[in-house]
C-alpha cells in the first residue's frame, strides 16, 4: 500500500498506491515543504507573533509538523499544532525515512517519533514551544474552533480526492481561520482558486517550489470595523 523511494532533494517521500499519488513532490520532498508550509505559510504570519495555531490537514509522513516543530525553536516562538489524518503512514514506513538525516538535526529523529508516537485525541508538549494534538478523522468530521492563524492544506491532490477542495470545506476551512488568517497549500488550479474566492478569501498566487509553477496563499479577510451611526444625525433624523 505504500512505497517508500528518494525524492530530486534526496529526501525520501511515500507513494499511496491506494490513492496512487505521493505525499510529496518527487522533485523534493523536505524543498517542498519548506516552500509552501514554511516560507509562504508560517514565515508570512509570524512576523511580531509569539503565539500561533496551525492546524494542518494531512498529517501524512509528518514532515511539516517536524519542520514546524524545528522552526518554532528558532524563531523562540510558541505553536499550537493541530494535525488530522484519517490514514495514518505505518510505523514500518516511517522508519526509512530520512528527514532527520537530512536535515542534520540531532534530536530530529526523536521529534519525529514523538510526532507520530502521540496519542490520539491528546494534546502532547513536545517542549517549550510546542504543543501538538492529532486527531484520525477526516476532515469533514472534525469539528473545528474559529482560533487558527494558519492551515497547512495538504490533502491529497484535487484528482486523487476531489471531495476534500470543493466548497463545503473551503467554508469549514475559512470559519476555522481567525480574521487574517491563512491558508497555505501546493494546489493552484483554477477551479480551486474560484472555490476560495467564493467563500470569501483573498486568493495570492506564488511562485511554487522547484517542479510546479505555481501555489497559493488565500487570506481570511479581517473584520470592517463600523462605527455606529449616532440617530441624532442620521438622515432619517436630520439636526
């Protein structure tokens, strides 16, 4: 059901014959990540933040959690992390691969266990600055709190689960982001730019990571605030 095989970055990423996709480019698995999850999602929101809430759908090989993880550390910065997966990756599977080599980090690979050790259900502290919570459900199931700053949208692509980008979602998704939050994720069709659109996002079109043209980051548009009109001076009610 699942094949493990080296990515362009040396990076080892899983094939789900189930679904026959990957779970991450095969142009670069860890590149990949740290493009779309990190540089356009996380970095964008994170400028004069100490505390932020990710929740991630498609938790998958865990490689965004660990990068997520790894980053908070760096930029002293508190995350809140909440991962939903239906299917999860075997123990087998995730034991030959390699992110924690690449990366050169020497409590990676405890991370990684944790990561994927976690009880389900349960939030888990992984350390100071990072909290960590996964659930095995679908998405659609999942009932969601309107507190996250960033999703990490990392379903499976448009073709492989046409159910998880429709409409229906993509408001679940924008009701669960806090107003200027953001959405993050490596699908840029048009019909699914249109989808977001629709339901009230600012779509951004980016620059993609190495072997896709493009991404996108969409917005949750934050609140107008409007004054209250004063009855004295309305029109109805001229002085």
């Amino acid at each position: 059901m699942w094949i493990v095989f080296e990515s362009r970055d040396g990076s080892t990423t899983v094939l789900s014959e189930e679904f026959g996709v990957t779970y991450h480019s095969k142009y670069g698995a860890i590149q990949e990540s740290r493009h779309v999850f990190i540089k356009e999602g996380l970095h964008a929101k994170c400028i004069g933040q100490k505390e932020l809430s990710i929740l991630e759908v498609g938790f998958g090989t865990g490689l965004n959690a660990l990068l997520t993880c790894l980053e908070a550390e760096k930029l002293s910065l508190k995350i809140n992390y909440t991962a939903i997966e239906p299917n999860p990756v075997p123990d087998e599977i995730i034991k030959q691969l390699n992110f924690c080599e690449k990366l050169k980090v020497e409590n990676g690979h405890c991370v990684l266990h944790k990561l994927h050790g976690a009880d389900w259900e349960k939030t888990t502290i992984l350390n100071s600055q990072f909290s960590f919570a996964k659930y095995k459900q679908g998405i659609e199931s999942v009932a969601l709190n309107s507190f996250f700053d960033i999703i990490y949208y990392d379903a499976f692509a448009p073709n492989a689960q046409p159910e998880l980008w429709g409409q229906d979602l993509m408001q679940k998704m924008y009701e669960a982001l806090l107003p200027g939050g953001i959405l993050v994720t490596y699908c840029a069709k048009g019909i699914f730019k249109r989808t977001l659109n629709s339901v009230g996002f600012k779509v951004e079109t980016l620059k993609g990571p190495p072997g896709k043209r493009e991404m996108i980051r969409a917005i949750k548009k934050p609140k107008t605030c409007t004054l209250p009109i004063d009855p004295d001076t309305s029109p109805s009610n001229p002085s």
